[in-house]
C-alpha cells in the first residue's frame, strides 16, 4: 500500500470511532489546534476522563447545534454543599 492510501483509510475510519484523540478530532473537524480549541471552548465541548472527544459532540459543534451546558452540568458528580 501507498503512504496517501493508508492516510486515507486512517481518515475514513476516524469518521466510525464513537472517541477521537485530539488529533484525530483536529483531522476530523478540518480545524487547526487553535481553532479546535476555540471552538470546543464556545461550544462546551471537554475532554472525556481518558482524554478524548465524543464524536456526537464534534458532529453537533459543525452542524452548528447547541449543546445544553445545564444538562452537561447536571451530570457532573458534585453535591449542592461545594456549589454554596
């Protein structure tokens, strides 16, 4: 196989992957470092504890979807006491 053959077969098969690495997300989003963060940053968007991004949250960020902060936030595992 080719170099640009396996470039493009790694490509596809990030577009199946439910968690991409922020590379993979870099590539998958066409953006660049800085733009990847500035946009997951607008968007609400985190790293998960093992350090990847959930695709659904990538593919909701470029279609230009909301994502609910409150319900994000809601899930976090603190109690009301810390929040006082």
């Amino acid at each position: 196989m080719k170099r640009d053959e396996i470039t493009v077969m790694k490509a596809i098969a990030i577009c199946y992957k439910p968690y991409l690495k922020p590379e993979e997300a870099m590539i998958y989003c066409n953006l660049g470092h800085t733009q990847l963060a500035k946009r997951l940053g607008e968007f609400g968007i985190y790293k998960n504890t093992r350090g990847y991004y959930k695709r659904e949250e990538l593919d909701l960020m470029m279609s230009g979807g909301e994502i609910k902060l409150v319900e994000k936030a809601a899930a976090l595992p603190f109690s009301r006491r810390h929040c006082q």
